[in-house]
C-alpha cells in the first residue's frame, strides 16, 4: 500500500470515526434511556433512507447542503436536550420527584386511550427514541458519505475510502456494544442527567454550525463543549439545592440525585 | 372524529410535545440562539459562542421560576392540604 493510501485510510477513518461516535452516542443514549426497540427501529429507518439518498444521487451527494440538515436536526436535539438538562437539574437538585416520568407516561397514554386516539403499541413504541435514532443516522450517515464521495474522490480511490469509512463505523459500533452493558448498570438519573449533557452539547454544536458559526477547532470543540455544558448542569444542581428551603431530610444529596 | 382527522391530530401533538414539552421557553431560547447565531455570522461576528449563552440564560431564568416563591395573591378559600 502506497503512502498515498495509507493516508487516505487514515484520514477517512478518523473523520468517519468522528461522525461515527457524534451518532452513536445519540442511538445509545437513546437506547439506554428511552428503550433499544424503538431506538433500532430508528437506527434502522434511518439507514433505509440514507441508503435510498446514496442510491439515488451517488457520487452528487457532495452537492446536498448539510448546513439546513445540521440547522434542523440540532434545532430539534437542542430543544429536546434542554428539556431533559432542565429536569435533569431539578430532579437532582431535590425539586422534582426522581421517577416522575412513568407517571406522565402512564398519564398520557390513559389519555389517549380515553380520548379514542391511536394505541401507542404499534410498530415503533417511543416516537422519541424513534426520531432521535433516525435524525442522528441520516446526519451523520450523510457526513460519512459526504466524507467517503469527497476524500475518495480527491485521491481517486473511492473504494479504499469506503472500506476505511466502513472499518471505522465497525469499530465504533463494536465499541458501543462492549459499552452497552455496563452502562445499563449505571443508575437512571445519572444516565439522564448525562444524556440532558450530551444531546445539548451536540444540539448546540449541529445547531449552531447549521446557522452558520464556525467552531473553534471543528470537531474538536465537542470536547470542549461538553464539559462546559456538564460544568453548567452541576452548579445549577448546587445553586438549586442551596435555594432549597425545605428540610433536606426526605431529599436525596445531590451524589444520590445525580445516581 | 375520523381516523385521518385522528393521525393528523396524533402528528401534530407529538411534534408539539417533541419540541415544546413542557417549558416553552426552552423552544423560544433554541429560536432566538439559532437567531442570534445567524444575525452574528450575517454581519461577519464571531458567533459560535452566543447560542450556549442564550441557552444558559433561559434555562437559569426557567429553573429560577420553577424553583423559586410562587407570586402571592389572593388566599384560596377553603381548608389547607
């Protein structure tokens, strides 16, 4: 292998890698969340139209705009993960009971029910897990073959930049499942108050690049991003608990709350 | 209530309550970020920064108000729970 090729692979694994983690992390976070069924089915849904867009535009698939995709599906992560930080902090923080959502679940679906509306038991159980899967999937599915059609083009090896962008979905992917099952030990509250941190890290990054803002150091800047966001979740948890004016006897501590 | 007039209602309150849920604020403070965002990169200004401080603003301002004394008024009649 030339050092041509060799460097092609290289380049084009690690920047699929990249988008490669950006989608996974949300699939999972879904998944751990909000259930795997649901979750797959959008992993799923979302490799069938990524899958129906590569068929049919092949290598014209460089000239699809990213920045409106990126605006909407940050816009939505974004919203979506505010809601959850939101809870998140309150739940941590002592103001919000640890397991209101089941409640609301069960709430919304005697309300359906009760209303005639549609049964929630149909194909996909979670709209929601749904959605987040197959919107991450079809972004940064369409990153990897923006990434594949354009790095491959430029040293006129499409093949080899697929196979390197391929190796890298596998090992990211394998890495998720060797994950997967040590995570589902960790308690809830902390795997929502994580989720809350991760999907506005990205939600702000994808939405922010969609409305035309350059990153400092690209990519990069998740690694930044997602601390700052993580620092802001936990000293509003230590401000709220401060405010708390309750005895804090039936509270849990904040260590509890966030576990 | 028909059932096209039922999927179209079901469509349109789960992206309600996708993008809405519960604090509306935090769809307005994604609205006027993005906003921001874009007016900034318009007129050639740094603007990566000013979505999370938007974002930060709102929620602080959001959990301030969850958290924070109801507003008096009036007692309500009748014993206290």
């Amino acid at each position: 292998m030339s050092s041509a090729a060799v460097f092609l692979f290289l380049a084009t694994f690690l920047a699929c890698a990249v988008e490669a983690v950006e989608a996974t992390t949300v699939v999972v976070a879904a998944g751990v969340t909000r259930g795997w069924r649901s979750s797959l089915q959008g992993v799923a849904a979302g490799i069938a139209v990524l899958a129906v867009i590569v068929a049919a535009l092949g290598p014209a698939i460089a000239s699809i705009p990213l920045s409106p995709l990126r605006l909407v599906v940050g816009a939505l992560l974004l919203v979506f993960g505010l809601g959850w930080l939101r809870k998140a902090i309150l739940r941590a923080s002592g103001h919000k009971s640890l397991h209101d959502e089941d409640l609301l679940y069960k709430k919304h679906l005697e309300a359906a029910r009760s209303a005639g509306g549609a049964p929630r038991h149909g194909i996909v159980h979670d709209g929601y897990a749904f959605t987040l899967a197959c919107k991450a999937v079809v972004l940064e599915g369409l990153e990897v073959a923006f990434i594949v059609v354009t790095f491959g083009a430029n040293a006129h090896d499409l093949p080899l930049a697929a196979i390197a962008a391929a190796a890298a979905i596998a090992v990211v992917v394998a890495i998720a499942f060797a994950v997967k099952g040590p995570l589902a030990k960790v308690p809830e509250n902390t795997i929502k108050f994580v989720v809350g941190i991760l999907l506005t890290s990205f939600g702000t990054f994808w939405g922010a690049e969609g409305a035309g803002a350059r990153w400092p150091g690209s990519d990069a800047s998740l690694a930044g991003l997602i601390p700052l966001v993580a620092l802001f979740a936990v000293c509003a948890v230590g401000v709220l608990r401060g405010r708390r004016s309750e005895p804090a006897a039936s509270a849990p501590t904040p260590a509890e709350a966030v576990a | 209530m028909s059932t096209a007039w039922r999927l179209v209602r079901a469509f349109g309150l789960f992206w309600w309550d996708f993008i809405v849920g519960d604090d509306y604020t935090m769809a307005i403070a994604v609205v006027v970020g993005l906003g921001a965002v874009a007016a900034l990169h318009a007129v050639k200004v740094t603007s990566w920064w000013s979505l999370p401080v938007i974002w930060a603003v709102a929620v602080a301002w959001s959990l301030r108000r969850a958290t924070g004394p109801k507003p008096a008024g009036p007692e309500p009649a009748g014993p206290k729970p």
